[in-house]
C-alpha cells in the first residue's frame, strides 16, 4: 500500500498587503487608516504593521491596541548594513524583503494570504523562499459578525443615507407636473441633479456615495443603471443610495421606488408584490437558517402572484432577476448572501433584503431594507419610510 502524502498544515502566520481604506481586510486587522499601502503580519497571536515613517507616529497612535508598530525604514537600514553592497544595476532590498526577514526570524516559512492579494506581492514572496496558502474570502471569519460598535457604525451610516433619500423625497414633492415633465424651481427634474442633491448632503454629512442610482421608468428595468436625463411623472423612479462614512469607512445601504404622479393599475400590483416578497424573506432571516431559504420564500411569493422570472419578447429576463440580498459592513457587497447559493446566516451578520420586479414597458419596483441576522429573526435596522407616491 503506498504511503500517504502527508498534507501541509495550515500556516499560523498571515501576511496582508493593501491600502486600507480600500483593503476591508487590511482595516479590520490593523484598525488603522492610511490612503496608501501597508503590511499587517500575524505571528501566532502576534500582530505587526510595518509602515512607512510618514505613517509611524500615526500608526502607534491608531492602531489596534496590542498591534507591533515596524519603522520599514528602520528595518531596511538594517538590511541593508547587514548585507554586501548591491552590483551596480541591482536594486538593493525592498519592502518584500523586510517581510521575508521579519518572517524568518520568526521561524516562519509558510503563511496565509488573502485571495485578493496583489499578484505581484504573492510572487514576490513565492520568489524568497516563502509558500502561501491562498485563502477565500472572508479571510477573517470574524468579520461577517458584527460586534455592538460595527452594528451601530452601520446603523449611523443608514441614519445619513435615510436622511439623504428624504431630500430626494423633498425635491419630488416640491417638483411641479408639466405635461410629460417634472419641473422644479423652474427646470426640469433630472435624475443628475436629484442625485446632485442625495450626493451632496452625504458629503456634507461626512460620507461619499459613489454610483447612487436615481433611474426613472425604463431605465430602473436594468438594476444597475444610474438613470440619466429628465425624470417624468407617473413613471417609477427607483433611487438606490450606498454611501460609505469616510470616518467608519461602514457602509449604509437602501432602496426606494417611488411615482411622483399616479401609478398605474399595473405598477400598484409590483408595488404590492414586492412588500409581500420583502416580508416572506425576512421572516425566514435569522441565525444559522441558510440564505437560501429567505430568497426562495421572495421567489415563491412572487410566482404566487403571477411574477415568475423568465425570459422577455426581446430575450432579457424579466421579473425578479436578481438575489435578495447580500451582507453589509466594511464592504458594500460582503459574506453572506441571500441568494440560491447562500449558506447559513452567522449569528450577528448584517444583511441587505432587496426583492425587485423589473418589466419593460411597466416599470421597475426594487425595495431594499437592512437587516442585523439574530438568533429570534431579523431585526431591522433601517427605518425609512416607504412610500408609493410622493404628492
């Protein structure tokens, strides 16, 4: 009988590389904010952060309590004092390999990576000798979890976005109907300037939204079109606001349809459709149910009243064509999901529940609330209204 390969064990160190305010991993495990890259190395339950000397002081300040603060400076002068003098034409040592040096005396030759590590990085360090294991996101388990201060950082950030959204109601109840337009203080409503203003009051707010959808009538069929030109009455106008604070760098999350004017017969029925869709999943929300579960149960309420997803006359999909939610936190779209491959929900996840019903012709109806996954049930944490019409 051949012998067995033994299999290598999982390394106890990591190595991350990233800019943290773009990086959520690289946050999460150094609590430090910098706008250009940094190392976060975990030794056991050791922590380091090498930085720059432009960062060093900032770093000792902010960062986690605990965490290691490396001058990579420092730790470069003595690379270099401790080695022969580079060939001319050859570089001397680099960030890598203060990493490499700082895992070496640590005794440490095999670590973890986060999947999304830069290809450059990862072959670097392949290149001195070190193995990487490649991990699927989340890298931190914990992440997905939020504790009491992630909940109410999230919750503050869907206070603003609810605030911003109510500005957008202000301008459509303000906006006078004329004809085929809406004019307000004697132009025409946009969806540039109704996003102008949600925009705006965020940054005002201290949060940037990037990508805020304000798309009326045919437009909202595609879900992810930002809506562009004048907005007119009557029509469903789907507003979709995802700020992120640029103090927390959480994100707030939430969705609303809405007709200045009078729906038709038809958009009424999507409107109610989508409320009884939302109910349905969230009422199968909660600790360790599987994602799966909440959106087969907007799935099932939709084919109930008629909406099953199919293909239309000019072979898009029509319906409900998307996943009903996703979760929430230093990411926009993060673990779990709430979608036909979602596993089970962790205890104190945060989670978006998104049903929407899209019809070429009739209009667009997507309503999204947020949702903190607890061991009783979802417990909502947004609370906006949601109203069908603005008069």
């Amino acid at each position: 009988m051949p012998a067995r390969r033994a299999v290598p064990s999982r390394p106890d160190a990591f190595v991350l590389y990233g800019t943290p305010e773009r990086d959520a991993d690289v946050y999460h495990a150094s609590g430090f904010l910098a706008p250009d890259p940094i190392v976060v190395l975990g030794i056991g339950n050791r922590r380091a952060l090498v930085v720059n000397d432009l960062e060093l002081n900032r770093a000792r300040r902010d960062a986690r309590p605990g965490m290691r603060v490396i001058s990579l400076s420092a730790e470069l002068r003595r690379l270099r004092a401790s080695r022969p003098k580079p060939r001319p034409g050859r570089s001397g040592p680099g960030p890598l390999d203060v990493v490499v040096d700082l895992l070496a005396r640590a005794r440490r030759r095999s670590v973890r990576i986060p999947s999304a590590t830069p290809v450059g990085f990862a072959d670097g360090l392949r290149r001195r000798g070190v193995r990487t294991v490649v991990e699927p996101d989340p890298f931190f388990a914990a992440r997905v979890s939020k504790s009491e201060e992630e909940v109410r950082r999230i919750a503050e950030a869907l206070r603003a976005t609810e605030d911003a959204i109510r500005v957008a109601f202000d301008a459509l109840r303000r906006a006078r109907i004329r004809g085929r337009s809406l004019v307000l203080d004697g132009a025409p409503l946009t969806a540039e300037g109704l996003r102008a203003r949600i925009d705006g009051f965020l940054y005002e707010r201290g949060y940037l939204a990037l990508g805020t959808i304000v798309a009326g009538g045919e437009q909202g069929v595609d879900p992810h079109d930002r809506g562009a030109g004048p907005l007119r009455p009557h029509e469903t106008i789907v507003i979709d606001v995802f700020p992120r604070s640029r103090a927390s760098l959480y994100y707030g999350d939430l969705t609303r349809t809405v007709v200045k004017g009078k729906p038709s017969d038809a958009v009424k029925k999507l409107f109610d459709a989508v409320s009884a869709a939302q109910r349905a999943a969230l009422a199968e929300v909660a600790t360790g149910a599987g994602g799966d579960r909440a959106h087969a149960a907007a799935v099932a309420e939709f084919e109930a009243r008629g909406y099953a997803t199919k293909r239309g006359r000019d072979g898009r999909p029509v319906g409900f064509i998307h996943g009903t939610g996703h979760g929430l936190g230093l990411e926009l779209h993060e673990e779990p999901r709430l979608s036909p491959s979602g596993g089970p929900l962790p205890d104190r996840s945060v989670v978006t529940v998104e049903p929407g019903l899209y019809y070429p012709g009739v209009g667009a109806v997507r309503t999204e609330d947020v949702a903190l996954v607890t061991r009783s049930g979802a417990r909502l944490l947004s609370r906006l209204e949601n109203p069908v019409t603005i008069d």
